[in-house]
C-alpha cells in the first residue's frame, strides 16, 4: 500500500501518526528506561579551560578548576561534578565544556517501567495488523513526571520532511524560550514504532 500523506476527503495534509485513525502496526521497539535525567538543553553557558582561552582569545567563562582536574585524570569527555554532568569537545589540549543538570530516578524508575509495561504489552501483541490508532496514547504519568511530557512524535527525513513511517515514544520538557516561543527538548526516547498511515471506511478495529 502507498503511502498516504493526505487526508482524502479534505485534501489535509498528514503531519504525524495521531492523524491517521487508523495503521498497520509493522514493528515495537522498546529502550531502556535512563537511570536518570540529564537536561541538556537550552543552551546554556560555554566554558573553556585556562590554556584554551588563552590560546583563542575567547571570552567565555573559565571551566571550575575540579572539572578540569577530572577530565584530566579521567581521560574522558563526559564527568559528574556537583549534580551536573559536563562534557567537552575539542582537540589538542583546547576544548570547550557544557554542563546539564542531573536527576537521578532512583525508585520513580521503577514506577515508570511499571507504567509502560502493560501498554508495550498490548502493542506487541497487535505487531502485523491493523488498529486504532488511538491505541499509541501512551498511559498517564503526571503523577511521575511532574512537568515533563510523555507523548509521540515522528521521525524526520534526510530533506528535514516528516517521516509519516516511524513514530516514537518520548519524554521531554520545555527547556528554554526562543522568539518568546517555547522550546522543547528530549529527555529520553522509550520505544519506536514503524507503521503504515491508514484510512478506511466502516473498518473492523481490533481494541
């Protein structure tokens, strides 16, 4: 079946699975549920290290001297200072360091897994045919996630074109504000679904 990228009685164009009321569900693929969250992004401040900004010039902030001395005993670029993770790039002794706040799940982990699991459960059971697609609304976890959201989105093409063919499951928070306009950020991504839009009339569903 061809793909379809329009609603055909109105001409709408399709913009993500929630738009279909019906798919053929092709695939489930589950991921691990983060031990932690790590809120990357926003931006946020730029640091350098003493030598680098004296070597380029640059005006942003000096990297605190226990960062430093971690990465360089480490030898990684990625370490935990202080409930932040920090992670540099660069080369030959110049790097640049970002750091993320950290939130450990500890037993909300758990309760999360919990959560999902039945939902997932469901899904893989109805892998290969056709349903509602209402059956994608992942369950409630407001009680869990507080601000964050628990919801669908769909993947992206090579041209920056929506990918009316994959779907995924995600948990994301609103880390900033561009243009006064809200900007929202991905925390972790649960599963990915690979499906086929579908739109019929007097349909049997399967629920």
């Amino acid at each position: 079946m061809s793909l379809i990228e329009q609603c055909p009685c109105c001409d709408r164009k399709f913009q993500s699975v929630s738009d279909y009321p019906l798919i053929l569900l092709n695939d489930v693929q589950r991921f691990e549920v983060p031990t932690r969250w790590v809120f990357r992004g926003g931006g946020g401040a730029l640091f350098v290290d003493a030598e680098g900004k004296k070597a380029n010039n640059l005006s942003n902030s000096l990297v605190p001297e226990p960062v430093f001395e971690l990465f360089q005993s480490a030898q990684a670029d990625q370490v935990d200072f202080e409930g932040c993770e920090w992670s540099r790039n660069g080369s030959l002794g110049h790097f640049t360091y970002k750091s993320a706040r950290i939130e450990e799940l500890g037993e909300k982990r758990d309760q999360i897994i919990d959560r999902l699991n039945p939902y997932f459960t469901k899904l893989e059971e109805v892998v290969g045919t056709e349903i509602n697609t209402s059956l994608l609304t992942p369950p409630s976890m407001e009680d869990l996630l507080g601000r964050m959201r628990l919801g669908l989105t769909n993947g992206h093409l090579a041209d920056f074109g929506t990918d009316l063919s994959t779907a995924h499951l995600e948990i994301s928070y609103v880390s900033g504000h561009i243009s006064l306009m809200q900007m929202v950020s991905s925390l972790a991504r649960l599963a990915t679904f690979e499906y086929e839009g579908r739109v019929r009339v007097n349909a049997s569903l399967r629920v």
